[in-house]
C-alpha cells in the first residue's frame, strides 16, 4: 500500500480508498467497534451491506463487487470488508452542475435499477437477516421494527414529538393497509442521490451504494418516495415504465398507497430525530430533524 485517503462522506462506518503498489486501488470499509452506541437497526449491518452487494451483483444490478469480507473482526475487533474502487461522482454533487435534461437522463436510469432491486422476491418480510423483525405479514414486520425504534428511543431519553403509546396506536390502525403488501420485496431504503456514483463522461452509472440498511418489504419505502427525495419527474415515469415493462403495478398506485406512504415518512422521521441522540449530532441538525418529524406527524392526522 502507498496511500491510505479516509472518505468523510459516509454516516456510520468508517471508509479508507486504499492505493496499492500496482496503482490499483481498493475501497476498506468497517463497522464501529463494539462499544459504539448504535440503534437496534444498525446492529450488524456491515454483513446485510456484503450479502446484498453479493445478492445485488447476481441480479445485474450495478454495486461494488465485494473481495474479501471479516464478519468477525478479525484483529479489528469490528467486522470489515473490502470492496472494488468504483470511479465516478457522487450523483449528489455532480447533478448540480448539469442541466435538467442529463439530469433527467441519470434518473432514469437510477429508476430502472430501482425497479430491478424492488423485483427481487424474499421469503418473509422484515430486516434482510434473521432476526425477531421477520414475519409472514408486512403489518406485523413494521410495526415490530417501530417497536425497535421507540426502544431506542426510550434508552437515550429522546425527546419525541408525541408519545410512544400515541405512535404505536397511528401505526397499528393502519395494519390493514400494511397487509395489502403481499410480497417481500427487496427494498434498499437508503437508495438516494448521495448513494448513487456516476461516471461524469458518459452520465452512465457507476454504482449504486451503501446496501446495509435493505430489508424485505414494499418498495414505496425506497427514500425516492420519500418528500425529502424532492424526486424527478423523469424518475417516477421511468420508474413506473420499468413496473409496466415488468409486469408489476406502480407502487403509487396499490391499494392503501396514500396511507403506508404516510407511515413510511413517519417512519423515517422518527428514525431521523432518534439516531440525531445517538450520533451527537450538533443542535441545528436536531431542530431540522424534530420540524420533519412534526410535519410527518401532521400528515398522519397526529394533533
């Protein structure tokens, strides 16, 4: 190895570009060692982040492909993989130096492989390992996977906008709506512009990124459903092209969309506000991330 350069980019894990003697380079990426405070999701994510790489690579869609991978740390301590170098542009960065019409164009493109990750069918529902979150009913995945989120809520003292007893009755008078999702499908969640690497020539993609967060659910938890997302035109046709092309209804147009569209945005508020604790994130993130939850909880009809 000749150069060792940190990305500051990511969130969560630590990630190194490793420069080695044959001018190759090579991506190192590890998890936060074991007395880190994480939330219950984020528990062994590095592992969901290898296979679904693996999974994803199988099924022609554009990731990293994975070289080697220690589950257990080795002398780490902490689990860690390496993956291939993807040269390329942060999506997130590059789009705001092209006009609308490339921009368009790439979003298309990152709409197709969405579609392609959504069409990959689970066996049950729930986080992508095995763990108490799986089931038989999406209902019954989701609302345990809140009960997740308002336990670590409880553990560091967050304050949340409405209680958690007022949370989990919103969430459970909509179970009906849930359980019109009959299938697992293979949703990444964390699918979003800052994830998505182009290469500036040809606007091609390069890959997408950052798969630790995917679970077996329905695909209008993706974040480009999300407001946030502040989601293309050219992305939802394209997106709703590639549903026709494949025989799948448009996630927006499902029976009880309107309703799980809400509880997913809900949802990622009050992942949003509780992870802002565990991370010490400064002041002014913690306002912005309560005002999001507010406006989601009103979008819920929560007073």
């Amino acid at each position: 190895m000749v150069n060792n350069r940190e990305i500051n980019d990511g969130w969560f894990n630590t990630i190194h570009v490793l420069e080695l003697d044959d001018d190759s380079r090579v991506v190192f990426k590890a998890s936060p060692p074991p007395t880190f405070a994480v939330m219950r999701y984020e528990r062994n994510i590095l592992a969901t982040e290898v296979a679904v790489y693996r999974c994803l690579t199988q099924a022609g869609v554009c990731v990293p492909q994975v070289l080697v991978d220690c589950p257990t740390g080795d002398g780490l301590g902490h689990a860690w993989f390496m993956m291939a170098f993807v040269a390329g542009e942060n999506w997130a960065h590059l789009r705001k130096r092209l006009p609308i019409d490339l921009c368009d164009r790439v979003d298309a493109s990152i709409a197709q492989q969405a579609v392609r990750v959504n069409s990959i069918k689970g066996e049950r529902f729930g986080r992508w390992g095995e763990d108490h979150c799986r089931s038989s009913s999406w209902a019954t995945s989701f609302l345990l996977m809140l009960e997740d989120l308002l336990a670590d809520a409880q553990d560091k003292c967050v304050d949340l906008p409405c209680s958690a007893t007022r949370l989990r009755n919103l969430f459970r008078a909509a179970r009906a709506e849930l359980d019109e999702v009959k299938t697992p499908q293979l949703v990444l969640w964390d699918l979003h512009d800052g994830n998505v690497m182009v290469k500036p020539e040809s606007l091609a993609l390069a890959a997408l990124l950052d798969t630790d967060r995917a679970l077996w659910g329905d695909p209008l938890m993706e974040f480009y459903f999300r407001s946030l997302a502040n989601t293309s035109e050219a992305w939802k046709q394209a997106y709703r092209r590639s549903c026709a092309a494949a025989g799948r209804v448009y996630p927006l147009d499902t029976t009880g969309a309107a309703q799980r569209l809400a509880l997913y945005e809900l949802y990622l508020a009050l992942v949003m506000i509780i992870e802002a604790v565990y991370r010490q994130y400064g002041a002014e993130h913690k306002v912005w991330t309560r005002d999001f939850c507010v406006r989601a909880l009103a979008a819920c009809d929560i007073e």
